[in-house]
C-alpha cells in the first residue's frame, strides 16, 4: 500500500504564511500484515520523492484591521565607550589609608594642644616651685645654721678669762683672718699689756693677737696668722620676730649652739643701738656671733639681764664693722 501526503493549505491561508507556501509530502510504502500468530511485520519505508517542478504559489500575508503598525523605533544614542572600574579592593585599600591618614592629624593636633596645656602647667609649676623656694629661704633651720657657723667661731682664752670670737669680713692678709669678741673678754690681759691670745675648738688651737680695741662699744679685733672661714654679715635691721641661733662657748664648753628669736631692737640705748633676743646664754657665750636664718650675723652677744630669763643683749654687727673697717 503506498499512500502520499499532499501539501495541505487550510482556507484562511495561515498556514501557507507560516510555511513558505510548501510542506514536504513525505510516502512509504509496505504492508503492514496482520495474520494471525505472525505478529508484527516491518514495514519498508521508500525515500519520498520531491517535485520541485512546479512553481511556488506566491501569498501576501494578510494583517488583521485592528492591528496597528508599530512606529519604526527611534535610533539609539551612541554609546558612549564604558570606563574602566577600580578594583573593589584598590578603593579599600585607598580608603584605609586617607582613614589613617586623618588618625594622624588628628592625634598631632592633639598632641600639639596636649603639648601647649603641658606647657602652661609646667610654667605655672616652675612658678610655684620658684615662690616655695623663696618661702623655704626664710624657713629657719637650726641644724643647717649651726653646720654653716660652727667652724667659724672658737672660745678664746685671755689669761684668766674665756669668751667666744668668731672670724669675719674680708680684708685680711693672705693666710690671716680677722676675728670680733667683746673688749671685756680681753680687758684684763689687755690692760696689763698683753696682746696674744689662744683660739680654741675641740683639740684645735691657733694663735691669734689683739689688734684694735673700743671700750666704749665694747669690741675687740683679733687676728690669727691662719686662714678661717669667714661668716657672712647682714645689712638690713633686725626686726623682732626673726629666728636666730647663737652660738659659743658657755662656761667654757665650746660648739654650744642656742635658737631664740629677735625681741626688741633698741637703737637709742645709752650705750648705743642694741638687739635684744631671747635665746638663752651665759657667760662664756660674750663675743658669740646672733646669727639668722640666712646664715647671716646680726651681732656680738654681750650681755644678760640679771635676775631674769630670756633677756641676752647683743651689739649689731653694722656698728663692729664700721668701726674697725675689716667686714
């Protein structure tokens, strides 16, 4: 049985739109053979034949009424050609670094401002330490006043009598020094024509003379043929109040160091401008440098009241260095 397919083209032609007008007719041949216990028999197929003689029907699509024509779209606009994009990483990267970057300003700015507070608070220390430092110069320290001192002042012995001399000024000869006592110290040994007299501390002695003497003011200039550590004087006036320590040789004993205060200053005083303190002395103590906190001498201890505690009297040292002109 052979049996062909004729193109099939359906009334209202849309299938010939949509085939180009031709469909492939396609033939077989072969029986197919239905006996029975035979079964089933393969048919043989025949390569279909083609004729493409015939001259294809030429159609023209037909749109529907309602269809509108779709306007011709307009150009595109040129396209501009694509930059290059940064790596996500290099943006990173460049972000860390103006991150860190403005750490870095930021802490020199505060370092700097840190810096400046630093200073201001150093410069307000260093005045502060400058006003204590000036508040300490006036604090009174025995100990320190008497280490100052002490090798400067000797018991000096004249004759029968001991009192205390002390070196000062400095317009002595080379390898000599100028010493202050009281004229009563010496008075005796002075009187009966002797001059020389022994400056004695601990195991040390040294000789020394009697230069010039002034009964009136009561004051004695000695001068030993060693060099001595000379005391500084003041030059201001005492002032009632101020702390002293006196040192000498009470009774003899030498290094004895006793603190008071300046009570009174007594310029018109019969025998001349005088100090009183209280620090407690006794004989022994006459010719004994006053001395302040400034490691200073104010003046010679001369005297005590009798019968009383805490009255000594000294002679300002302004008037011992005026009238022997040695400080």
């Amino acid at each position: 049985m052979t049996t062909t397919y004729d193109p099939f083209i359906p009334a209202d032609g849309t299938d010939q739109y949509q085939y180009g007008g031709r469909r492939r007719a396609e033939e077989w041949t072969g029986e197919p053979s239905w006996q029975s216990g035979t079964g089933y028999q393969q048919p043989q197929y025949q390569e279909p034949q083609h004729s493409w003689q015939q001259p294809e029907p030429q159609y023209q699509p037909r749109w529907p009424e309602s269809t509108p024509v779709a306007e011709p779209a307009e150009p595109l606009a040129q396209a501009k050609p694509a930059r290059p994009r940064v790596k996500p990483l290099a943006v990173a990267l460049v972000g860390v670094l103006l991150a860190v970057a403005g750490w870095q300003v930021y802490r020199i700015e505060s370092m700097s401002s840190d810096n400046a507070s630093l200073h201001s608070v150093l410069a307000a220390e260093q005045d502060r330490t400058d006003r204590l430092e000036k508040e300490l110069a006036g604090v009174f320290d025995p100990e320190a006043v008497s280490s100052k001192v002490l090798p400067s002042v000797f018991r000096v012995r004249a004759g029968d009598f001991t009192g205390t001399a002390f070196s000062v000024g400095t317009k002595a000869a080379d390898g000599q020094s100028n010493l202050f006592t009281n004229y009563h110290v010496v008075a005796e040994l002075y009187t009966g024509g002797g001059r020389a007299v022994t400056l004695e501390r601990g195991t040390t002695k040294i000789n020394a003379t009697i230069v010039k003497v002034n009964k009136g003011k009561d004051l004695a200039l000695l001068r030993a043929a060693q060099e001595i550590p000379a005391l500084a004087t003041a030059t201001a006036q005492v002032k009632p109040g101020q702390q002293v320590v006196v040192v000498g040789a009470p009774l003899g004993l030498d290094d004895t160091v006793t603190t008071g205060v300046i009570s009174a200053y007594r310029p018109s005083d019969p025998d001349g401008p005088t100090i009183q303190f209280d620090a407690p002395i006794n004989p022994g103590n006459s010719g004994g440098p006053v001395v302040n906190s400034s490691n200073q001498v104010v003046g010679l201890a001369t005297a005590k009241a009798k019968d009383a505690e805490g009255i000594g009297l000294a002679i300002p040292i302004k008037t011992a260095c005026t009238t022997f002109a040695v400080c």
